[in-house]
C-alpha cells in the first residue's frame, strides 16, 4: 500500500492539508475517511454508508481479519476506540481520520488530564502533538518515580496495560541571545513589550532582532515568533544599540 502524505507537523499545517483534501467530503455514491499509518496519511477510502460501523470501515480499509484489528479515531485532541458495531456518524464531522492496529490490544493514557485510547504500547512524540493538537511550542512531561521526564523530540513514550500513563504539556524552553548573553525563556508568540518583560530588557530600550543578515527593530505590539538560537540586541532610543 503507498503512502499518500506526511502527518502535518502544527496546526497550521493540518489546517491547510484538510482544506485541500476535504476527507469529510462525499463523492457521488459515498463517503470519504482518511487512513493514517505511523507518520502517514494513507490515500482517502470510500464507504458507502453515512454511518459506517467499525467493522465496514476496517474492511473498506482493507484490514483482516477486521476482528483483529482496533480501529482508533483521531478527534484532534483526543482519540476513541471505534468498536466493530460501533456506528461513525460522517455527515455530522468536519473530518474523519482512522488509524487501524493489528492485534486488537488498546491502552490508555491521557494528557492534561484528557483520556485517549491508542492501539500500540508505544506512541511518538510527533504522534502526540497530532492527537492533542497541541501547538509545536509545547513539549511532553511525563512522570518518572519523583521526578519529571520530558518526552524530548524523536522520542516515544512505552504504553503499559499496567496502568495508565499520565502526561502533561508545557512551554518549550528556548535559549536566545540578548547582548551577546544567553537567555533562557520559553517559546511561542510574543509582543514586542512581552517579549522586552520576558527578556529582562530595560525599560524605555527598543530591541532589535538579527534576522539573516539585517537587524531589525521591532516595532511596538509587533508579534514575533521566538525560537532556538534567534538573536537580540537591546538599543537606547535614538542611541547606538548595547
């Protein structure tokens, strides 16, 4: 079976891939839902009836048995284990995208205190931020005896049926330069007065950003995205910068 396209890695991306696609739009004659595979979105299957059962997807889908497999609903955030007579009404979903796991075993874990329903014992880092749509700024913490493990990019997380495991979301921390000292401050979207706050800068200073070659200064209640390794260099109005 080919691929057909990547997961989006944001928000932003699987926004614009599902107004391309339109998995929730019928043909004539029937239904479309989108497959996914690891990492991947399959090519869109066609079922006939506007509320298929787990069982007439799961062999629309090509898997059999299709009593050996649990199909799995990504509602981005959360996840539904779709049981074989289970009914998937498609007319009343803006997308309906399935992941289909051979053996029939289904483990539980939730984020931010929200429960989700997965196929295999281990699930990726890139998978969870689909699942919960959590935003490319946040990263996974989850609990490790006393302490705090973050799920760190690439990484997987083991799924036990001994228990539930339990994660939770923060802000990705980022290290920047300010005046040629490192910062350490959380990424995201910020102001340019956030930003000033977050930085430590002294008040009344402008704050320029190297972008490329070019230093800009950024402009009062400009929103910028900080990320890794940007570099910023404070200046006194009107004076040479710091």
């Amino acid at each position: 079976m080919e691929y057909h396209d990547k997961l989006p890695d944001t928000i932003e991306e699987a926004g614009k891939h599902h107004e391309a696609e339109k998995p929730h739009s019928h043909p004539p004659g029937g239904f479309r839902i989108q497959m996914a595979e690891e990492d991947m979105l399959l090519p869109p299957i066609t079922v006939e009836q506007s509320n298929p059962t787990g069982l007439q997807i799961l062999t629309a889908a090509g898997c059999t048995p299709p009593e050996d497999h649990a199909l799995i609903q990504l509602l981005r955030p959360g996840t539904r284990l779709v049981g074989l007579d289970d009914q998937v009404s498609l007319r009343e979903q803006e997308e309906c995208i399935f992941r289909a796991f051979r053996g029939g075993e289904v483990f539980l874990l939730t984020i931010d205190g929200h429960g989700y329903e997965w196929g295999a014992p281990e699930i990726s880092e890139k998978t969870l931020h689909y699942v919960s749509a959590a935003p490319e700024e946040m990263v996974f913490v989850m609990k490790d005896g006393d302490r705090e493990c973050e799920i760190k990019d690439g990484e997987s997380v083991r799924l036990s049926h001994a228990g539930i495991e339990h994660l939770h979301t923060r802000p990705r921390m980022v290290t920047v330069t300010l005046d040629g000292e490192e910062k350490t401050i959380p990424a995201g979207v910020y102001t340019t007065e956030e930003l000033l706050n977050s930085l430590g800068v002294e008040p009344g200073y402008l704050l320029n950003v190297m972008k490329g070659d070019q230093l800009i200064t950024l402009r009062p209640n400009e929103r910028l995205h900080v990320k890794d390794g940007m570099v910023f260099i404070s200046q006194v109005p009107g004076g040479a910068s710091s």
